[in-house]
C-alpha cells in the first residue's frame, strides 16, 4: 500500500486538527477576564479536543488505518494541547503549603516522564521496528487529568479537583510501569 495513502487519513487529520487547537485555546483563555464570550469559546475547543481525542483512534481502527505516524502524532496531539492549559495553570499559581506550585510539580514530572518514554521509545523504534501503543493506564491519565484541568480552569469545585489531581498523578505513574513492562516484553522478542 502507498504510504501516502495510509498517513492521509480521517484519524490523522483530526489528531493535527487537535495540534492546532493549543493556539486558540491559550487566545482565549488570555481572554477569560475581558470577555466571558472566550469562556464559552475554550469550553466548545476543550469539547472539540476531546471529541476528537476519542474518535481519531476509533476511526483509524474502524478504517484500518492505523498507522506509526498515527501512533506518535495522536499522543504528540495530546501532549501539545495538555501542556498549553499546563502552562496557563502554573500562570494562575495553584499554591499549596504557600510556596508549592501544584501545576509546576505536575509539569515537572510529565516532562521527565515524557523525555524518558520518547527516549527508550526511538531507540525501540530504530532497533525493534516497533511502535508502541497508548495503553488504558495512559488513557486514564488523559481523562482524570482533562476533568481536574476543566475544575480548576473553570473554578468549579477545587476540592474535587484536588481529587482528581491525586488520581492523575496515580495514574501517571501507573501508565509509566505499564509502559516500561510493554517495553520490556518487546525487547525481549
């Protein structure tokens, strides 16, 4: 089959489509305090980012074309949109214990785990062939952690959001060990 023809797909586009929307994500919540129509704004990007989050896997598997430029350009889609709110997070200064930046610890330890996972990756990539695939503990972590960003951005109710925040953590580490053992298992093939 023609690579061309396997990278230009529905699921592919809509994992770029995703990269794109960081831009006008971070516009309107620069906006949030001039004008509530930004809110409203971010609210329908968020929902077109998770949307399509969900549905660019299904349509690749439904369609038979999941591809390795789908497998790495569907999590970069993730990391992009997830750091951008990161960021305007660490802005906001969610302090606890008055000098511990919540969303600075939380970017902290996904860049090391992310640098870590891209590193052992590439090298599997170039020796094994073999790109790995998301896995439920790193689905979970998305999801748990969308739900504490969306309560903290919007100020819905911290304390559950705070709750949330342990789950993502928990789940962060959770998706690296299962990560390392899918590794692990494709090194020794």
């Amino acid at each position: 089959m023609n690579r061309k023809k396997t990278i230009y797909n529905l699921a592919n586009f809509l994992s770029i489509s995703r990269m794109l929307m960081a831009g006008p994500l971070v516009y309107c919540f620069e906006n949030f305090s001039t004008n509530p129509y930004y809110i409203k704004l971010s609210i329908l990007i968020i929902i077109y980012i998770v949307i399509s989050d969900i549905l660019d896997g299904y349509f690749a598997r439904i369609s038979s074309c999941v591809t390795d430029f789908g497998k790495i350009i569907d999590p970069l889609a993730d990391k992009s949109c997830f750091l951008v709110v990161l960021i305007f997070l660490i802005d906001k200064d969610y302090m606890i214990f008055s000098s511990f930046n919540l969303f600075l610890f939380f970017y902290v330890m996904l860049f090391i785990r992310d640098m870590i996972l891209v590193t052992i990756s590439l090298f599997n990539i170039i020796n094994k062939n073999h790109v790995p695939q998301a896995n439920l503990a790193g689905k979970l972590f998305i999801f748990f952690s969308s739900i504490m960003i969306i309560l903290f951005i919007y100020e819905i109710n911290t304390t559950i959001a705070y709750v949330f925040y342990v789950l993502s953590m928990i789940m962060m580490i959770s998706s690296t060990f299962t990560y390392f053992r899918e590794l692990k298992k494709v090194r020794s093939l």
